[in-house]
C-alpha cells in the first residue's frame, strides 16, 4: 500500500501590521467598567477571492443587557463598513460564489411580517449593505443553513416538535406546558430553497431524528450531518450518529461508529464539525471528549477503503499538540491533493494546523513542524481559491482582531482591523508562561500576570489564584480581560497565576489523561506547587493569597479550599460540591464517568475521592459562591449545598448569589458587573483587610 507523508504547517510564524500606527502612551488605569467597552470578533469569513472578509462583532450596547452582534466588513487595505445596526444578533455571514452577497442568520429584524418579527430566518445583502432582503420566511424560524457551492440553492434546517410513546401520550399533548422526561420531543425537517425559481420543497419526508450541524458537497449531491435520535436533556455525548442523506433520494445512511464509540477511551464523545473534501471522496469531522484528547476523524466514501474511518494523525501528539476547534478542507482541489486544516493548542498558544497530501491511505508521520511565537486564533476561514487564511487573532496587547495570511510564499500577516483602540492607551499587564515542578516532578505551565510598571523583587504583591474550566481546555497566553479575573486584578496590583494543570490541552496527551481517576489530588498538587513557586520567587505574598474560578474552576476552588487553609479568600463560580449528586443532575453525565472509570455505584470510592463535601469540615476560608439559577451543567444544588456547610453548620464566612433565569455563563450585562464588583469587594475584606470595600462611583486600583 503506498503511503505519503503528512505535512504540518502552524500558519503563525510572524506578526506584521499592515498600517504602521504609532503607539499612543499608555496613561489608563483599566477598571472594571473598562470591561463594557470591548468588542469582540468572532466569526470571519473570507470573500472568494479573499479580498474583503465579512466579520461578526459582538458588543455591549448602553441600555441593554445581552450583548448584541453585528457584521463588518473590511478589505484588504484595511478599509471597514458596518453592514448591520438592528439589534437582531446577526451571525452565520457566507459569501455567494460571485462575491455579490452576504448571506446570514438573523432573529427579530426589522422589516417582517408581525408573526415573524421573532422569529430567526436566513437574510442577505449586498457587501454595501444594499439589497437587504429576507430569503426565508418559515413560521417557525430557521435553525442553521448552508449555501450550495454554485449559489443557486440554499438547505436549511426547521424544528418540529412531537409527542409519542406511549398510551399516555393523550395526557401529555393535554397538559403540553409541563416538562416531561420522555415522550416529547424535538426533531428537524430539512428543506431546499431555489434561489432562482424562490421555490421551497421539504428534503426530508418524516421528522425522526435531529440535526445538530450539518455541511453540503461541493456538487450538492448530498448532506453529512451529526444527527440525535432527538433533542432530549442528555443528548450531547454518546447518542449522536454521523450520517450521509443523499438529497435526491432523500435517504440517510449512517457511518460505522465503532472507531469513535466502542473502539474509543469513552463512548461520550461529543461530534461536531461535520465535511466533505472538495471532490466530495472523504467525509471529516471532530470528536471531543472530556478527559481525553479530541480527534479528527476523515471516512472515505469510495474505493476500497470505503467507510474505513481513521484518524488524523496520532504521531503528532509528539509535539504536544491538543486539538481545540473545527476542521476545514482547502475548498481548492489540486490535482490529487487534498489538505485539512484545524484549529489547535501548544503550550497556551491556539494556531492553525493544515495537513496535505489527504488521502485514504496516508498514514504517515509528520514530516515537518514549525509553531508561532505571538498569537491566538480564536476562528478563521479560507478563501475559496484557497491562497488566502483569515483570522481572528489577539496577543499580549489587544482582544481579538482581524488578520489576513497568505497561504503562498512568505508567511506574513496583514492586520485588517483594530476593534478595539481604547486599548491602545491602557495600562496592560505584564504578561507571561511560567514553569514550575509538581510534587510527582511532572512540569507545568501557567500564565502570569503582573501589574504594569511592577519590577520583580521589588515588593511581594496580593495574588489570585484563577483557575480555567473544563477541564479540558486551557488559559492562553493573550491579553484576555474577563469577568474571571484576567487583566482586572492586575490593574488593581495584584499577580494573578492562571495555572494550566494537570488534565489541560496543549501539553500532550499524557499531561492531558493523567488526570483520569485523579481529580481533586493531582491538579491540586499542580497548582499549591505554582503558588509556592511565585511565593518563592517573592512575587507572591503567602500572607495575601485568594483562589477563584468558574465551572472545573469552581470545582477546583471548592476542592482547594478543602485541601488547604492558606487563601485567605475564595470565589467559586458554578463548581460541583459532589461528583456522585453531578451525576445524577447535570446534563452531561459522561463527563463525571470518564474521570471518576464508572458510575456511582461502580466507582464509589473514586467518587468520594474526587468529591469537596467529604473535606468540607476542614474549610476555614471565606467563601464567595456564585451560580446561575437554571444552570444544567453545574446545576444550582451544588452551590446550595455548599453554602448552607459553610454558612450554617461549620460558621465559615460565606455568601451566596444566585443569578436569576441564568444558565451556565452570565450573559446579561448587570449580572458580569455583579460578579466583578462582589469578586473585588470580597477580596478586599479578607485578603486585604479593608474596612469598606465598595466604593460608590469609582473602582478602587490601590491594593
């Protein structure tokens, strides 16, 4: 069998501008209403020819609450116009093959009939904002769509929801506003919209499973997609399926999933991202796992190797590089070749990673690596002539902004954009990858953050400890400035450590499963041995130390707290108290069973183990909690039991937010201006000894 070899190319080697600026002094102390000022680049999209880039701005707006998003767009001379002013969160741009339209999803935009003023439905325009239109106009609103490669037709997805079963089914349908466990369910139809004749036929003839994403072929001939049986409370990991419709026939055919179920280190893996390579030969998608690194996956679907899944390839982990986003094929077949590439971690730093030479036999190792030295790619797109990558990147002095490469010749950036010019004259952190050895002698890695103008050695400084969630995830060495601690609590002179311990991306895959069987033992050894390392530097004052974070942060807070009575203060965000009750009342169970080798009943010790409640009567430090009021991933339990150990039985220091119709993340603007406010103002009473601690009008910078 012939084999070729893999090459891997990390699109990130050096960070030019593409108009010189002169750098503004930095006079600006940043305060936590600094926060509402920043714009986010989320989503790019390069036009055919990647001369214009299409981009989605998400930004706080005075007078309301959730954050909206508009689209941009801006060419290659830097030159940008807003397409978008409603306040109709539109997202999902897609250029037409021609480069004449922008296509994207919209919800509540002006222009509509009443009965479907809410409703989201698919939109374009012109790339001078001339042209508006709606192109769908479903009564019940679209979920997602995608363009056909030759632009005359567009496929879109609609949600219907059923009630079957059982004899009972008759009292569900009757009392229809209660929420049931099963029998109810949601599921999606497929329809094809002629953008030449503006016709509409229905693809699918039942509704029997539900989409969650899906892509077209190039030759539009068929549909691959990550389907559930139905949309049920926990559906994410472990019941999805891959399949292919052919779209004349309208029939699905599922791929073989033994490679990614039985054939994986858990069966709950999340799929996502599904593809199709340009000639429409290779089928690819990603699966992530808690626990355990993410893959790709391409599935040949002709030849003798049809349906022969494998994965992309294993050798790289050498490198200690950690999938963390979506795959995407060079939309420019050339010749025999067909290259992939995907978004990924190395040591704090996201890059774009491109594979050539993709066949169904190429198994080879990697032939070559090269990694960035300067920024994070948070999304990208490629051009469909495929010589031109766009990004959304950030670094050490600025949020995420637009950039442009070119995949041919020199690698070079063009900055397309700056979002965010305010920041130009703040007073930044100092920000840095620290190392340190864990107590077993494994190294790890965390940012550090220290105030501007701070000299190392010159006094010994308060410091936060934040800790990332997940766990499956990383802190990244950027400029992040964030309701959980980064950039806030160095502008007000404290150091903050963001500790990537054991069981984070970016540092291979054993750093990563090591933590399988030990939580709450070897990731907070990783991180009391980070705080010992900056005391030991004389950074960090060990009389002045406080612990947060959010999610596995939470969860982390909540363990160390348990383990250790030297932070003087901790915030816990949304952290599970119990693994065995986390279990029973999330809704993704296989998270808790991947780490912990079991369920309750055949883990129980692991469970215990790995559980705060059973150390809970050693705590002595004032905790603050947080949690969203409908949160189903770390449901609000937790956070109450918590509370009434500390605050009723064992009379630790301790108050408890709930915040009202919230899930998991605070979305709404009063809500992130709570959290920073009770984060600073508990930390300045146990940490720093203050006597008021809220300040009326002005943040107080002064620890």
């Amino acid at each position: 069998m012939n084999t070729r070899h893999i090459s891997l190319l990390v699109a990130l080697l050096s960070l030019v501008a593409s108009v010189a600026v002169a750098a503004p002094k930095r006079t600006h102390t940043v305060t936590a209403s600094d926060y509402f000022s920043l714009a986010h680049v989320y989503q790019v999209a390069p036009s055919p020819k990647g001369d214009r880039v299409v981009y989605a701005e998400l930004r706080w707006q005075r007078g309301h609450e959730a954050r909206n998003v508009d689209l941009w767009v801006v060419d290659r001379k830097a030159k940008r116009q807003r397409l978008t002013f409603d306040r109709a969160m539109d997202h999902h741009p897609v250029w037409s093959p021609d480069g004449r339209w922008i296509y994207f999803l919209s919800r509540g935009r002006r222009g509509l009939p009443k009965a479907l003023a809410k409703t989201q439905q698919v939109w374009r325009m012109r790339s001078d904002a001339s042209g508006l239109m709606a192109v769908t106009r479903h009564a019940k609103g679209v979920e997602s769509y995608a363009l056909s490669h030759d632009g005359q037709s567009l496929v879109y997805t609609t949600a219907k929801k059923r009630t079957r079963g059982d004899k009972l089914t008759g009292l569900k349908k009757k009392f229809a506003k209660l929420q049931y466990g099963s029998g109810v369910y949601k599921y999606t139809h497929l329809w094809r919209l002629d953008l030449r004749e503006w016709r509409t036929r229905r693809i699918t003839k039942v509704a029997d499973r539900f989409v969650r994403s899906f892509a077209l072929s190039q030759d539009g001939s068929k549909l691959i997609a990550v389907t559930v049986p139905s949309r049920r409370l926990i559906d994410n990991e472990g019941w999805s399926k891959i399949e292919i419709l052919e779209l004349k026939k309208g029939t699905w055919s599922a791929l073989p999933d033994a490679l990614w179920r039985k054939k994986a280190p858990s069966p709950y893996g999340w799929l996502s991202d599904p593809g199709f390579c340009p000639d429409g030969s290779i089928a690819s998608f990603r699966v992530s796992f808690d626990g355990y690194p993410s893959e790709t996956v391409v599935v040949p679907l002709t030849g003798e190797k049809r349906h022969q899944a494998r994965l992309l390839p294993r050798s790289w982990r050498d490198a200690e590089v950690t999938l963390s986003g979506a795959a995407h094929w060079n939309p420019k077949l050339r010749g025999d070749e067909r290259s992939i590439c995907v978004k990924a971690i190395w040591r704090a730093r996201h890059g774009v990673y491109c594979w050539h030479e993709v066949t169904a036999q190429a198994q080879e190792p990697l032939r070559s690596t090269t990694r960035a030295t300067s920024g994070n790619v948070s999304n990208y797109g490629m051009s469909r002539d495929g010589k031109t990558l766009v990004l959304s990147m950030s670094d050490l002095t600025h949020p995420p902004d637009v950039f442009a490469l070119s995949t041919k010749g020199a690698k070079r950036y063009r900055r397309l954009t700056r979002v965010n010019p305010q920041v130009d004259t703040w007073k930044l952190p100092q920000i840095e990858a620290v190392r340190w050895k864990s107590p077993d002698g494994t190294e790890v890695e965390g940012i550090l953050e220290l105030p501007a103008g701070y000299k190392k050695g010159s006094r010994k400084l308060p410091m936060v400890v934040e800790l990332h969630g997940g766990p499956t995830s990383a802190s990244a060495l950027e400029f992040r400035f964030w309701i959980y601690g980064r950039t806030l609590f160095a502008s007000r002179g404290w150091a903050l450590l963001s500790p990537n311990y054991r069981g984070s991306t970016g540092y291979g895959d054993r750093f990563l499963t090591q933590l399988i069987g030990h939580k709450n033992d070897r990731d907070v050894a990783d991180i009391l041995a980070g705080v010992d390392h900056l005391i030991s530097t004389g950074i960090a004052d060990p009389e002045r130390l406080a612990v947060m974070g959010w999610s596995n942060g939470g969860y982390l807070t909540n363990c160390l707290i348990a383990a250790t009575t030297r932070f003087k203060a901790a915030s816990s965000g949304a952290g599970v108290f119990d693994t065995a009750m986390q279990w029973m009342i999330e809704d993704t169970p296989g998270h808790v069973i991947n780490y912990n080798k079991g369920q309750p009943w055949t883990a129980e010790k692991a469970m215990r183990n790995s559980s705060p409640l059973y150390r809970v009567h050693k705590v002595k430090t004032p905790t603050l909690i947080h949690v969203g009021e409908n949160d189903p991933r770390v449901p609000v339990e937790h956070s109450r039991a918590l509370f009434r150990a500390l605050n009723q039985y064992l009379r630790v220091p301790a108050e408890l937010i709930v915040y009202p119709k919230t899930g998991h993340g605070l979305r709404a603007q009063t809500h992130r201006k709570a959290k920073m406010a009770w984060d600073i103002a508990w930390f300045d009473r146990w940490v720093l000894n203050k006597k008021t601690a809220v300040k009326s009008k002005k943040d107080s910078n002064r620890p």
